[in-house]
C-alpha cells in the first residue's frame, strides 16, 4: 500500500469540520399527539364490580352487567371537558376482555350483559366518532386467567388479541401497553399463585412494530419500543425541567424502561420521547361507592393542568364509570367545572403583534405574539433577550411559553423579569420550556417584560410568549381534624373569611361561627363550611367524622401521632406489632387499616393477627387472617372479629408484609365498637 496515500486520507479525515450534533425532533404523529394535550382514560370493567383495583383472574363473567351502560354519556362528558382522545381499557391484568374476543371464552360473550352478543369496545368506538373524539386502547400484557402466562403460548394468544383490537375497531391514536407483568392469580387453576416473568419476555420489538404497522398514527406507550413515555408518577405532574428528551442506554434496561429515568428525561437525550402524565379523578382507577366523596377538587385538578400540560406533558386522566355503566354525574359535573376554570383562566391573551418586542436578529420576532404555535422566531445567539413593551401597565399573574419544537427542544435555563419603579425585578427562573410551560405567580404590575434565556443547547426557537390575568375562583376550605378531636380549616385564598357549623347544617356568612382556631369538636360531627372573600363564594366543604382519638395512646408512643391523625398521606412505618390503649374498657367488635398510601408503600401488611386484653397482661387473640390482593388493592381494609371482644388494649400483629421486611406501615388505624 503507498503509505504517502494512506497519511493523506488520515490527515483528511481528521483534519474534516465535524458537523454539530443535531437535536432529536418530534414525528409527526408525536406532534400530533401532543398538541391533543389533554385526553381520558377510561376503567371499567369485572373490577367494577369486585370493589378492586387488580382482579386475580378467577373473577365469574356473570358478575359483568352494567343495567344501564351508555358510552355515548362518557364521550358526550369527556367532549364538554375539552379532552380530544379517549383511551378504554379492553383488558386489564385479570384478563377479562370487553370485545367477544375469539381466543378466550373469559369476555362479554359470556357474561349477562345483552345476553352474550355485546362488544362494549365497539360501542366505546362507535360514541367516539359520533362526537368527533380520538379512539386509544389499553391492553395488559398481564393475564392473571390464562393457563399458559409466562410460557411462549401465551405470547402467540396476546400477538392475536392484538391484532384483534388493532383491525377491528378502526383507526387509534394511541396503544397502551401497562408496565404491570407477572404476580399473583389463578391462572385457570384453583389456586392462587405466583408467576414470574424475565426480562425478555415479551418480544416489545415485534409487537409494538405490529402496532406501527397496523396504525401508521398511533403512538404507543409502554414495551421497550415505545415512542411516548410514563411520567413516572400516578400523582399527576411532571417536573418543573421536564425533557421530552432521553438517552436509549440509561431509559431502557434489558428492554425494559428504567423508572428512574421517567421523571426529567435527559437534558442531552438521542431519542424523542415526550411524556404522558395519567392521574385519576379519584384516589382508585376504577369506581369504588367508598370513594364517593373523595374526589379531586377543583383546585387539585387545576393544579394539575398546570402542572402536566403546563410543563411539557401531556394529561391523560382517568374516569370511572360506575356498576351501572355511567360515569357518576358528580365526577361529570367535577370534569366539566374543571375545563370551564382552566381555560378562563387562559382566555385573554393580554399581549399581541401591535406591541413592541425587541431582541437581536429581529426578523420574524412579531411571530412570538401572534397566536399561533406554527410560526417561530430563531435566535442568533444561545442566550438572547427579548423585552415586550406592553405600552402601558398591565396586570398578569400567568406566562406561556412554547418552543417550536420541530427544531427541538433547545432551552435549558431562562429568567423572567418585569420592569417595576425604574428596575427589572426578577419573577421567576425556570429551566425548561419544551412544547408548553405555564408558569403561575402572584398578580404583577408591569409595563414591560423580559425574558432571558441564559443557557440553551442552541440557538432557541420561541414560538409563543403569552400573558394572562386569571381570575380564579375561590376553593371550598380544606377540613381536617387531629388526633385530639381540634378540627382545623384552611383555605387556599389567605384573604379569605371561613363559616362552618358543627352539625351537618349548612354554614351562612355573617350567621355561622367565624373560624378564628382549631375548633374542638370531639366525637360523631359532621362538619360544614364556606369560604368567602367580598363578593366571592366557595362551594361548601363536608366532612364527617366518627368517635374520638384525643386519649387514646400507643407503643411505641409516636406512631399515635401519624395513626390516629385521620391525615392518609402520613405513615408511620415501624416494628412488626402497633398497641394501642383506649384509656377505658370499651366493647369492641372489630378494626380498619389502611396501608401506606404512597405509590412506593412500606410494610403492607398482608398476614395478621389481633389481641385483645383488659390489663396489658393477659391477652386474647380476636382474629388472624390475610388481607386478600392488598399489593394491588391497598385501599381500608376492614376486619370484624369473630365475637365481640371487651378490652382496654388491643395489639396489631403484622405476621408477615408485602415486601418481607419485620415492619409494617400503617397510615390509618380504627377501632370498631358495638353500638348497643
């Protein structure tokens, strides 16, 4: 070889410009799907009508019959809340199917509904183009009643159920595979058992390439090659700097998606993956009568517009339709009340194309106020500045921001500041923009605004700078009451003035006590109350509570604190044995658990016993039992003794726990007393 020519290619190819690395984008289906913003999913199923959030697969079809089902309702709510897709699930981890699927005698065929002859996925399908609304699907690779789960037959069973829902139903926008696999069930055995899968169970890359095959616009999440992403949290928010970016190695881990990952995303990401933020409109994600008054409130559902589609995800939020086949006309109402707030709180776009906004490389900056996300201003430098002159003082309390995201998502870091007596004072400082960031603050007064962009992974692309004045409505007051029987009322509006009665009446300003202090109010009280500021009224809060707590005692002495204090989102997470000491005999027929509410729970009780004593001494066991599918399930668990026990003392055993540690968790603890 003439190594004169071979020292030429070399200094060549290195001496040749290296091309900056381009930023991942979005596909068109993926933009697509994220200009949608916020879309439902739907629950429903043999779930409904076990009071169970996951079945274990034994559960009879004939329990299947909804009186009074009506998906034209569901849609007809979802379209009046402003949602564009609707995702049902066609099978949940217990394996019920809600279309007659020709590879599984578990479905509606077999069930009371019509008979037999009614596929509840077409009538979804049908409501949802009569209102014009996208059509998603949820599969679970989990099937807690098939024989062969965890061996290769079942993965050719699930490749045919997927193609049925895939040619069958018409066009989706979206598939959804659940990350649940493997656990306990039936199986079609008699036994409930366990079965585990590996990592590389399922062929993610086959089947989801079915699914892109098969619906050339549908996004999928979940596998190991999907192109939308959990947000890693059921609580419904993404993080303040959210990505839509992420790095192939560190996401996925021998094919399956790293949880750890989920939350940011990666600033220096190859891959476009956005989010999706799903949440439920109540505490399960199917219907429960027991959560009936646990609804999200209206300001918990604002907060979560803002705080998913406000920073860079999209909301997907579930509703429940209840044993009758209906969404509860309370959750209706809630959904409906929640769309009307949000947007007008971002009706009226304060600034527009006639005012002045100033920066370098001034060519096409006027496309920054028009309204429309499909026109963009490009910087020329990593780190610009643009000022708006609003031309006179205006008033706000909200900014939207978008990039044009078709070239990336460019920002890392930006600073927001308003002119004010001469200066610029900082508003905020935030990190990334993506899509859409929507930021919340106090009322300003300004009558200029700047926005500096301090680090960025090139030359930003805005798309839209935003400003509103929303006038939000006043929240019902928040009713809690501690272990001492002091009820305390707390309004998210501090200028707010609080009425509240004591015994179920409804409160009236000016008539009803003005709450001041933590009100006593020991014992059965139902509790009421208004906030009220000038000319605003709140909705009325209720609360009803039983017995009292304030003397009751336990060892270890501090788990009383967080037990007794009728607050689910505090836990005490101690030794394998909780006691308790009423002070005073009483006559008791049973208790109510409930397990840590977290998403990460510790020391979920499943095995357990119950003593009794009337020294401390002596003690008598009152029951022991398991409490059935609490991992999948962890809602109050209640257990009724086997006689009516007389007792100071009583003793909660954790014989063994969720995760095998020798402690247990325990957010809420009640004792049941005979009412003779």
């Amino acid at each position: 070889m003439n190594k004169t020519f071979l020292l030429s290619v070399i200094l060549g190819v290195l001496c040749f410009p290296v091309k900056a690395q381009t930023l991942p984008v979005p596909t068109p289906v993926q933009l697509q799907w994220q200009q949608m913003e916020t879309t439902a999913f739907v629950h429903f199923s043999v779930n409904t009508y076990t009071d169970m959030e996951w079945g274990y697969g034994n559960e009879s079809p004939a329990i299947f019959n909804p009186t009074k089902l009506d998906c034209r309702q569901w849609i007809r709510t979802c379209k009046e809340a402003g949602l564009k897709g609707v995702i049902l699930t066609a099978k949940h981890h217990d394996g019920f199917c809600l279309w007659p699927s020709a590879y599984t005698e578990y479905s509606v065929k077999n069930s009371p509904w019509k008979n037999g002859k009614g596929d509840l996925v077409r009538e979804f399908v049908d409501a949802c183009h009569e209102y014009g609304m996208k059509v998603g699907l949820y599969l679970s690779p989990w099937d807690c009643n098939h024989p062969d789960y965890g061996k290769p037959e079942y993965i050719t069973y699930f490749r045919n159920q997927l193609r049925e829902l895939l040619t069958n139903y018409g066009k989706l926008y979206e598939f959804w595979f659940d990350g649940a696999n493997g656990g306990r069930g039936y199986y079609s055995t008699d036994s409930l058992h366990t079965r585990k899968i590996t990592a590389d169970y399922y062929p993610w890359e086959s089947l989801t390439e079915m699914v892109y095959e098969l619906q050339p616009n549908c996004v999928v999440h979940g596998g190991s090659a999907q192109n939308i992403r959990w947000v890693g949290n059921e609580e419904g928010y993404a993080l303040e700097e959210h990505w839509s970016t992420v790095r192939k190695p560190e996401f996925y881990d021998k094919g399956i998606p790293n949880g750890k990952q989920w939350m940011r995303g990666h600033a220096d990401g190859t891959l476009w993956i956005p989010s999706e933020t799903d949440v439920s409109i109540r505490p399960g994600w199917y219907y429960h009568a027991s959560e009936d008054h646990k609804l999200k409130s209206l300001s918990q559902l604002t907060d979560i517009y803002y705080e998913s589609v406000g920073r860079n995800s999209l909301l997907l939020l579930n509703l429940t339709p209840n044993q009758e086949g209906l969404i509860p006309e309370q959750d209706s109402l809630r959904l409906v009340e929640w769309y009307r707030r949000y947007t007008s709180e971002l009706k009226k776009n304060l600034v527009n194309q006639k005012m002045k906004v100033t920066g370098k490389n001034r060519k096409k900056l006027k496309y920054t106020l028009d309204g429309n996300r499909g026109t963009y201003w490009e910087a020329d430098t990593k780190t610009p500045v643009l000022e708006v002159d609003f031309g006179k003082e205006l008033t706000f309390n909200r900014l939207l921001l978008q990039e044009f995201i078709e070239k990336g998502q460019r920002v890392k870091q930006f600073v927001v500041e308003y002119f004010d007596n001469g200066n610029w004072q900082k508003l905020d400082e935030q990190t990334t923009i993506g899509y859409k960031r929507i930021l919340r603050f106090p009322e300003v007064t300004a009558s200029r605004l700047r926005i500096r962009i301090t680090d960025a992974w090139e030359a930003p692309c805005l798309a839209e700078i935003q400003v509103f004045k929303a006038e939000t409505p006043l929240d019902a007051p928040v009713i809690t009451r501690n272990k001492n029987g002091e009820v305390k009322l707390v309004c998210s509006n501090k200028d707010a003035s609080i009425y509240y009665t004591t015994d179920g009446k409804e409160p009236q300003p000016g008539v009803s006590p003005r709450y001041q202090s933590p009100v006593p109010a020991d014992g059965d009280r139902i509790i009421k109350a208004i906030a009220v500021d000038g000319k605003k009224k709140s909705t009325t809060a209720t609360r009803t509570f039983t017995g009292s707590k304030a003397h009751w005692s336990t060892l270890p002495d501090k788990a009383g604190t967080l037990v007794f204090d009728e607050n689910q989102h505090t836990t005490w997470v101690g030794k394998d044995v909780l006691e308790v000491d009423l002070q005073s005999a009483k006559e008791m027929t049973g208790i109510s658990y409930l397990p840590d509410q977290a998403r990460w729970a510790s020391g979920i009780v499943v095995k357990y016993m119950i003593e009794i004593s009337l020294d401390g001494i002596r003690w008598e066991e009152a029951a022991r039992g398991e409490f059935a599918n609490i991992q999948n399930n962890p809602v109050e668990q209640q257990v009724i003794f086997w006689q009516t026990h007389k007792g100071r003392y009583i003793r909660f055993h954790a014989l063994s726990t969720v995760d095998g540690q020798k402690s247990m968790g325990v957010a809420e603890l009640d004792i049941l007393f005979s009412k003779n």
